[in-house]
C-alpha cells in the first residue's frame, strides 16, 4: 500500500509578514521546528533558488546533516502564498533520502491557515519502508503538528519555543514518572508479590482475615494500574493529578495510621507522599495550556 504524504495545517492569528518571517527567516524556524536543530541559508544570486543546509540532532551524539532549497514561491490574488521546497541527504544512516513540499499561507477571516505537505522517498530498501510507515513517518507527522501548535503559540502569545518545549518535555517526564509509580506498585507489592506489610497495612487499619484482604490489596493494586493508564493516555491530564494532589495525602495517612512506625522509616511514607504531592502540583501547572499537536488538521 502506497504511504500517503504528511499534511499538517492550522489556523494563526498573525499578521502575513509575522508568519512568513517566523516561518522563512533560517534562525526564527529552527527556533520552533522540532525537526531541525539548526538550518543555514548558503549565498545566492538574484536569479537563482535560494539553497539551505540543515542539521538534525537524534542523540547519542549522532547527527543527519542534509541540503534543500526553494523551488518557487507564489502569491495569488487572493492574498494566499505559496513556497515550494526540494529537500534530501546524503547520509545513509537517514530514513528520508529526498523529498518535496510545500507551505501554504492562506488568509481565512481573521487568521491564516498555515498549511504543509511533503513527502520523501526512504532509504533502506524494504526494511527502511516498514520502518518509515509504521514508525518514522507518524513520528514526523506527529512532530511537524506539534512544531506548527508551537509556532501558533508563539506569534499569538508571544510564548517563546524554548519556554514550551521546555514545559512540554518536562510534564511529560513528570506523566511517565507517574505512569511507573502508579504501574510498578499496584503490580509488583500488590499483585505479582504481594508484601506482608501491604497486607498488614489493610489489616490494622479494617479487621479483615487475611486472604480477604489479600483479595482486597490486588483490586486495589488493579485500581493503581488503570490509575496510571488513564494519566498516560488522557487528553486532560490537571483532572488526574488534581486527584493525585487528594490521593496522595490520604495514602499517607492510612500508612501512617496503620503503622505510626513508618515515620521513623528510611523511606517514610510521610517524604515520599509529599515529594509525590509536590511533583503533582507541579504537574498540574505545567499542563495548562500545553502545547500538543492535536491542535492542528492532520487530513485534507
């Protein structure tokens, strides 16, 4: 099945020139575009396309350096633009070896849709297309949106990029640091080993025969678990650690009510929950108003 080309658009409330320089100026794009680190206009003659450098970091201290150019750029009567560009490299380690594209500006009432498609041939024969379909070209699609809510951000709040990838990348290691804790101890003390003092922890607090509440800790264990799926995967993540910040207080005082010995543990329940509440309300904060890629029109 042939793979369909990467469409992102979304609506700007920006003046024309604003958009276009942020979109065109090498050092303004390479500010937003989460798939560039840096890109470098070479020298050019008025009669000739403008041609770039670009310089991806992917980690590890490995880099994917390519070359591109304009092709063309367009104003119609309308007031819309158009700039088409022809972009590869050379590099074999790269799943992209040549594409083309285009950005489109066009006026809409009091906004411009900013709008891109490109597409690219892959290396890596077969094993390079199935990586590049079910891997690459979503995580490219998913970065191009992302780029664009940034962008959006950017002109219309003054919101500068580095402070929003800044927040973004932050709450999302402070979701997958919740995501393990929630994971880890509804499943391994609760379910896969279910520890003594978890059973003697709900046995002081409610009188129960111990295999009832061996019962009891696993559902609880379960309820942990669907806890941290539904904080991974939802789109209104305050919800979640709002009742995280009325979850965790209560943890710790059931601990500390079941066993007032644990205050004078090395790993007191009364530091570790308060860390967690802490972590929670910072969470919570860096959530509002999140940049996110679902903002923009993945389709035609």
């Amino acid at each position: 099945m042939k793979t369909k080309p990467i469409y992102v658009a979304v609506p700007i409330k920006s003046k024309m020139e604003h958009l276009w320089t942020a979109s065109q100026d090498p050092k303004k794009h390479e500010q937003w575009d989460l798939r560039f680190s840096s890109i470098t206009y070479l020298p050019k003659k008025d009669d000739e396309p403008q041609y770039f450098t670009y310089e991806t970091k992917i980690g590890f201290g490995i880099r994917i350096a390519g070359w591109g150019k304009s092709t063309g750029e367009v104003q119609s009567k309308d007031g819309s633009r158009t700039s088409a560009l022809h972009f590869g490299t050379d590099q074999a380690i790269s799943i992209i070896r040549e594409g083309r594209g285009y950005w489109k500006y066009q006026p809409n009432q009091d906004s411009i849709d900013f709008i891109t498609q490109y597409d690219y041939k892959v290396n890596g024969g077969t094993l390079g297309k199935g990586f590049d379909r079910f891997i690459f070209r979503p995580l490219m699609g998913w970065a191009t949106a992302l780029s664009f809510d940034v962008l959006k951000r950017w002109l219309e709040k003054e919101e500068t990029p580095s402070s929003q990838y800044l927040r973004f990348f932050s709450g999302w290691i402070i979701t997958f640091l919740f995501f393990f804790i929630w994971m880890y101890h509804g499943l391994v003390p609760k379910m896969i080993h279910i520890h003594p003092e978890e059973i003697s922890m709900m046995t002081n607090i409610i009188p129960l025969r111990t295999e009832v509440a061996k019962t009891l800790t696993a559902m609880i264990g379960i309820g942990e678990v669907i806890f941290g799926i539904c904080l991974l995967i939802a789109r209104q993540k305050r919800i979640w650690y709002s009742l995280q910040m009325i979850a965790f207080p209560i943890l710790a005082i059931s601990a500390i009510i079941a066993n007032p010995d644990y205050l004078a543990h090395p790993f007191s329940p009364l530091t570790f929950h308060l860390a967690l509440v802490t972590l929670s309300v910072l969470g919570f904060l860096i959530h509002k108003d999140f940049p996110t890629a679902k903002s923009c029109k993945r389709t035609k």
